[in-house]
C-alpha cells in the first residue's frame, strides 16, 4: 500500500506542480491526467489548479487478503472523490500495465479518454503518472531464455503506441531494486559501441563498476536514454529532466523521472530529439531529504557524486530547473547551486 512522506509531497509540490503549471500554460487549457493516485487522491487534490479528466487506476490482485486490500483502496478511493468534491474523476480497476497494453480494466471498461482508431485504440491524455513501488522489471531466472519482454517494459513501450498523434508527459518513479540483472549496463555499453561518443564509453564503465548501493546512478543513466531511442522510433522527440532521488517507505530507494515528449506530425521513421544523449547524461540529479531539494550529481559530469551535497537549492533555482517555454527547448541546468 501507498504511503505519503514529506519527500514525495515535496516532489509533488515543488517539482511535478511548476512542470505541469507550465504545460497548462503553455496549452491554453487545464490537463487530461492518466495515474495511479492511491487511495488519498494525492496527485488530484495537490495538482488540482491544472487537472480536468482524470483517471485513475488501481490493481486489484488475485490472493485473498491483497484482494481485499485492493478492493477497500478503491472504496476510499470512491468516498475522497465524494468528499473532496473532485469533478471529471473515474476509476478503473486493473493493473497499469494491463490498462496500458490491452486498453481496458479487467472490467472491460477503458479509458474515458480513448479513440478507435484503425492502427488500435489510442489514448487522449496530458499527463500520465507511473507511480510504482516496484523496480523496472523483475526476471525470473525461467524467463531469461523465454522470448518475452517483461510486463512493465512492453506497458512503458506501448504507452507511445497508444498516445500516437498527441504530446504528453510522463512521470515515472521506480524503486531502485530490481531482479533485471547486468542488461541495463550491456544496453549503456552497446549504445556507446553504436555512437562511438566516448562520454557513453565512459559512463557505461564507470556504470558498470558500481557497487549495489550505487544501483540509483545506473538506473538514473540507462533509464532515460532506453526511453528517449524508443519515443525516437516511435516519431516522439524526447526531453529529460534531471531525475529526483528519495528514501519512500521502509526505506526504499526511489527514483522519479520526468519526461516532455513531443509527436513529429507526418514522421513515419525515427525521429532526433534536439536533447542529445550527451545532455542527458549531463543533466544534474537531485536528491530530496526532509522535504528540501539537493544537487547530489553536478552539471556535466555524470560519473561524479557530489560529497558534501550542494543545497538546499532556493526557490530560485528549483523555477530555474522546472521552467521549460517549449517541451522540446534546449534543457535548464542548476550551475551555481546553493552551498
């Protein structure tokens, strides 16, 4: 079950909020909203300036007692919207990753926002938050050999299938374990033997020598540059934000990205984003603690971790790192960090 903290309200508030202000603006209009919100309706209550439709998905597991579980989040999740007098709001029951690959809960119902479409149905939204407690992927030493992609690596690839046509943003935050083995560090190397950029050479060495309590700094570098190659091939072109690290619940290492994607109208092959692999691994990566935001990665060198922290970083500098005039504008980095 979801638990709220200061660190993720803090990412809520002064991170996703200022991003999401900007897009509305920029759009004219308020944001159609796809997410997991748990039962306290966090992300609808907090962003509510900025939201219209909003969807919500809640899994409801098979074993008994995760069942029942399940079934009482979506109870409260029915009484907050009641009480908290939230409009244009729905609930779908079913896993993301099954609402995303098959377009409907497992009550059959889809999205409010769908379209048939002859190519499959497509989704009409603004913002989609993959909010999970898990990691990325989890192999089991069966499916090593077994020809299948992982469930939540087809769900995020499919996501740009159904969103063809329109823009959208996506916030995805990801425990930093996961069973998917050294295939994020084969990828970091393979993508630099193909562009022979010797930052991806060293990155992906550097990657590679981590000890396990450094496994955020190779998610935070293979992550964004796997989903920016396949919105690429998708006709998406992609921009980054520098990715936000914090302690969740027991303690769990967590990860929250956030990513601008803008459709290429009448691209049918891959598309170059104007962000370049290089900015990405350049970007900056923050670090929440007791709700203040932290450099902990600096500007332009992604193979070095900041001891002490510069920060807590000033309000200045957080407008600074969230204002984006375009979604496809060249990205804004923190070069004098508070101390």
């Amino acid at each position: 079950m979801f638990v709220d903290s200061k660190n993720k309200r803090a990412i809520r508030e002064k991170w996703n909020l200022p991003l999401l202000t900007n897009v509305s603006a920029r759009l004219g209009r308020k944001l159609a909203y796809l997410g997991m919100p748990g039962a306290s309706l966090n992300d609808l209550i907090d962003w509510a300036s900025v939201l219209d439709v909003k969807t919500c998905v809640q899994i409801v597991r098979k074993p008994r007692l995760q069942r029942e579980e399940d079934l009482e989040i979506i109870s409260e999740m029915s009484h907050n919207v009641l009480v908290q007098d939230i409009r244009h709001a729905e609930i779908i029951r079913g896993s993301i990753e099954d609402v995303i690959l098959t377009g409907h809960g497992m009550d059959g119902v889809s999205p409010k926002l769908s379209v048939d479409d002859p190519s499959g149905l497509l989704f009409r939204y603004d913002i989609y938050n993959l909010d999970f407690l898990g990691g990325i992927a989890y192999r089991k030493p069966s499916q090593a050999n077994a020809g299948h992609k992982l469930l939540r690596i087809r769900a995020i690839e499919q996501l740009f299938a159904r969103q063809r046509g329109q823009n959208f943003n996506l916030f995805l935050t990801l425990n930093v374990r996961d069973t998917f083995g050294d295939e994020p560090v084969q990828f970091l190397r393979e993508t630099a033997q193909r562009s022979q950029n010797e930052l991806l050479k060293t990155v992906a060495s550097w990657g590679a020598n981590l000890s396990e309590g450094f496994k955020q700094h190779q998610l935070r570098l293979w992550l964004p540059l796997w989903i920016r190659e396949w919105a690429e091939m998708q006709n998406f072109q992609c921009k980054c934000l520098p990715p936000v690290a914090y302690t969740g619940h027991e303690n769990a290492k967590m990860i929250h990205f956030c990513f601008e994607f803008e459709f290429m109208v009448g691209r049918e092959l891959r598309v170059q984003s104007l962000q370049s692999a290089e900015d990405v691994l350049n970007l900056p990566m923050l670090v929440v603690e007791g709700g203040a935001f932290f450099s902990c990665v600096g500007v332009g060198d992604p193979c070095k971790i900041l001891n002490p922290r510069h920060g807590p970083l000033s309000p200045e500098q957080m407008t600074e790192l969230t204002s984006a005039q375009s979604p496809m504008s060249e990205p804004v980095l923190v070069t004098n960090p508070a101390s």
